[in-house]
C-alpha cells in the first residue's frame, strides 16, 4: 500500500470524529454529497448560516485570536529558556506560528468573511500558567526548560484540537481548500509537540534531576 502512516490515520479519524454527525445519518453517502453540493464557500461567495458553518467560522476565530497571541507570548518564552537547543525550537515554531496567522487569513477568505479575533479564554489562561511557570523556576536552571516545555505541549495539545476539528468541519463542509491549509498547521502542530517530547527525554528533564541532586549534595556539605 502506498498510503503513508499520517494520511491513513487522517482518513481514520476523520471517520470516527468530528464528521460524525453526517456519517452516523441513515443515509450517509447521500446526505454528504448533498453537503458538498451546496453553492457556497471557497469561491469567496458569502457563506450560508448553517449551524456548523457557524461553529466552524467562531472556532477560526478563537483559534486567530490564540495563534496572534502565541506570536506575543514566545519570544518571551524563549528570553526565558536556557538551553540553547529549547531556544532554537521555540524561534523555529514562532516562524511557523506567524506562517500560521496568515494560513488562517486565507482560510477565512475562502469562508469569503473578514479575518476577526475572538478572545480565546483558553490560550490566556495557558500562555498565563507558562508565566507563572517562569516566575517559579530559577533563571538559567534546567527545571525551567523542563517547566516551559511542558507548558508549551500543553498549547500545543490545545492547538491539535482544535486544527484536528476544524479540519474535520472544512471536510464535512465540502472546503477542500480550507483544509488543506488547516491540515498542514495541524502538522506543524503535531512535529513541535514531539520535537518538544524529545528534547525534555532527550536531556533536560535528567538535567533537571541532576541539579536538584547537586542541590542537596550543597546543602550537605554547608
Ligand atoms: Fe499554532
Ligand atoms: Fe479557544
Ligand atoms: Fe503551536
């Protein structure tokens, strides 16, 4: 089979998930197409009110609003980090995340609707626990690196969400375009999340260990 192992498992979920509401209709194949039909979207014609375009349209919103905030609350983030390898991961996704704002322009262009920001409750209260994060932890520490990378897999969890279902409602919206667009971030999404996983395996949260064992080897020794 030549299918990759993302492209399968996209084709799974979306099977089981966010489409279900048409999939699970007595007549599935019908009722689709007859979604798909319908002649609006993507050739910048205004969209119908359907309750699912409007969810769809509200979430683009809320996940804007979040991903303009993102660009603000990284660099901080990474002024913050102390390992040069957490530093570099975080500039890299701060560049994808500014790639980002303007995929979802696009994407509320093919929606033929003005790009607008809804407060995104949920990303103020994450970006806001990384803050504390940093204020708890000591400058140039390793417990640090391991705090700020967990509150950054915790954005991006929240990001993955999100794109996994926005994705989906583009889908069941017969919006190719959209998402394709929406597809790609999600995947930014999902190779920060694990190249974040790696660096926190890979060096920091021993490092952080070590230094609390250090810690208590000082203390001992006064
Ligand atoms: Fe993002
Ligand atoms: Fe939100
Ligand atoms: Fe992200």
């Amino acid at each position: 089979m030549p299918t990759t192992n993302t492209r399968s498992s996209a084709r799974t979920r979306r099977n089981r998930s966010a489409d279900g509401s048409t999939a699970k209709s007595s007549n599935g194949t019908s009722s689709k197409a007859s979604v798909k039909k319908s002649p609006k979207s993507e050739n910048g014609s205004e969209q119908g009110n359907s309750q699912l375009e409007k969810l769809f349209t509200d979430s683009l919103k809320d996940i804007y609003w979040a991903e303009k905030a993102l660009t603000k609350a990284l660099p901080k983030m990474q002024k913050k980090a102390t390992t040069d390898e957490l530093k570099a991961a975080i500039e890299e996704h701060l560049t994808q995340t500014e790639e980002q704002v303007s995929r979802l322009e696009q994407v509320f262009e093919l929606c033929g609707k003005k790009a607008q920001a809804k407060k995104c409750d949920a990303m103020e209260g994450l970006i806001k626990e990384g803050e504390s994060i940093v204020e708890e932890t000591e400058d140039g520490s390793m417990t640090r690196d391991a705090g700020i990378i967990m509150a950054a897999q915790k954005v991006e969890h929240y990001e993955i969400a999100t794109y996994g279902s926005l994705v989906q409602f583009a889908k069941t919206l017969g919006m190719e375009d959209a998402a394709e667009l929406l597809e790609q971030t999600l995947e930014e999404e999902k190779e920060t999340d694990q190249k974040l996983t790696e660096i926190a395996e890979g060096s920091v949260n021993q490092s952080a260990q070590q230094e609390d064992e250090e810690e208590e080897d000082d203390k001992e020794k006064k």
